[in-house]
C-alpha cells in the first residue's frame, strides 16, 4: 500500500506540474464589436474567434478580458496583458505586430437620421460637437483636433470606460453630440443591437485607411512568438476557408483585396 501510495502521488505532482505549464495568454481590449465583444458569450468577436483558433490549435489558452482601451494598452505595454486586440501601428507604437492585420478600416462619421450635416474634412468637424472615444487612432489629423479641443465639449467629447461606443451613439440619440465617428461595422453592429440602427445614418467617410492587429507586448519575450503564430494561423485559416466561416457569424467579408464575396 505504500508504494501505491507512493506511485499515486508521484503521479498527481506530475499531473499538477502539467496544468501548471499550461501555458496561457491574456488578450485584452474595451468592447469594439463585430471585432471584440463581450467576453465569454456566444458571439465574443470575429478577433477574439480567430485568436482562439489559431492559439489553441497550438496548445496555448486565450483568455479575454474587457478592459477601458487606455488601461489595455498600458498593461499590454508593461506585460500585465498579452496582447491588445484591435490596435494600430500608431496607438500602439513599440508593440509586437504581427505580419498579417485582422481589419482595414476607414473612420466613419455617423448623424441622427435626418441631419443634413455632411463629412467634408476637418472644416466640416470645426461644425460640430464630436462624439470620441479616449485612447483611440482617429488618424493624425483628426487626433490633433481632439486633442486642442480637449477642454472644449462645444467641439469635443471624450468618452473613457465600459462600452464607450454605446453611450456615444446614445448622447447622439440624445442630442448631446452631433456626430460619432467610429468604424462602420461598429457603429452598425452596436446601433443594431439597441435596436437604433433606424435613427442614424452616415454622413460620410474618412478616406485613409487604418490597419488592425492583435498587438503583443514589447514586455514579454515569447511576443514575437505569438505575432509569428497569429500571422502564420491567418494565413491557414484564410487558405482552408475556416477564416470565413468565422466572419460568416458576424456577417463581416475578408479585408484583404481579392478576398471579398
């Protein structure tokens, strides 16, 4: 009985010591659906889906956590967090970035319905209050107009925190900011699930596009690992059409030129 018992705890420090290796990353970011949703629901976000894929078909675990965008990409810069879904080269300069984007974007300006206010470049924005997100690449020429406003919510307004471009989209409702700019795939996908998608409507477009990653920390050392691995899981996904199916879920076509339906 004693060497059973031996063997028996042998083998349970030996079981231990596996799920203690398991190796686990940590991606995080504030709520930016179709790209990142809400942790732990059927429909975490197209990023989260492809990230899941990719990092667990290698043995490695992706937890996701909804984090305010400033604090995401501050615990992502120290190495608290893995990675920071959703980033661009320009919020997140330092990073470890991946060869392979996850998006391709241009800014989107959105108005109550009815609204004859029009996008026509930064004299149009000196029109109107702004409904923003702090933290977020609105492009440099926009980023400076937030910025010299800052103090002026006659021009501008920053919203920091949980579900920011919810309560964007809610001051427009409201008639506490004039327009909200944002990607249009957001703006829709939120506007659609408050059941408002019928009270807004664009009123036009940025024309400089903006590329998306999931963006490691220049902190950790297995970084350029994990960037290696997500380009290369793209790459596969896309080749065996399990990319597809994953926007398929969230009605989003592939960024890629050549890739669209």
């Amino acid at each position: 009985m004693k060497g059973k018992t031996f063997y028996i705890g042998l083998l349970f420090i030996a079981l231990t010591s596996l799920t203690a290796a398991a190796e686990t990353i940590t991606l995080v970011a504030d709520e930016w659906p179709p790209f990142n949703a809400k942790p732990d629901s059927d429909a975490e976000g197209y990023m989260v889906d492809i990230a899941r894929a990719v990092f667990e078909a290698k043995g490695i675990s992706v937890e996701y956590r909804n984090v305010p965008w400033k604090r995401a990409l501050v615990g992502t810069r120290s190495g608290n967090f893995t990675g920071a879904i959703g980033a661009s080269k320009n919020d997140a300069q330092g990073f470890i970035f991946p060869e392979e984007e996850l998006a391709r974007n241009v800014l989107s300006f959105y108005v109550r319905k009815g609204d004859s206010w029009r996008f026509n470049g930064l004299e149009s924005i000196k029109e109107i209050r702004i409904g923003t997100i702090g933290g977020y690449d609105y492009r440099r020429w926009l980023n400076d107009y937030i910025q010299a406003n800052i103090e002026n919510s006659d021009k501008v307004q920053v919203i920091m925190g949980d579900a920011p471009l919810e309560r964007n989209i809610q001051k427009l409702l409201a008639g506490r900011v004039d327009v909200v700019v944002d990607t249009e795939a957001s703006i829709r996908w939120v506007a659609k699930r408050l059941g408002v998608l019928d009270e807004i409507e664009a009123a036009g477009y940025g024309k400089e596009p903006s590329y998306c990653y999931i963006a490691f920390s220049p902190g950790l050392p297995k970084s350029p690992m994990y960037a290696k691995l997500l380009s290369n899981g793209i790459v596969e996904l896309r080749a065996n059409g399990k990319l597809q199916k994953i926007l398929d879920k969230y009605g989003v076509f592939d960024w890629k030129p050549g890739q669209f339906q």
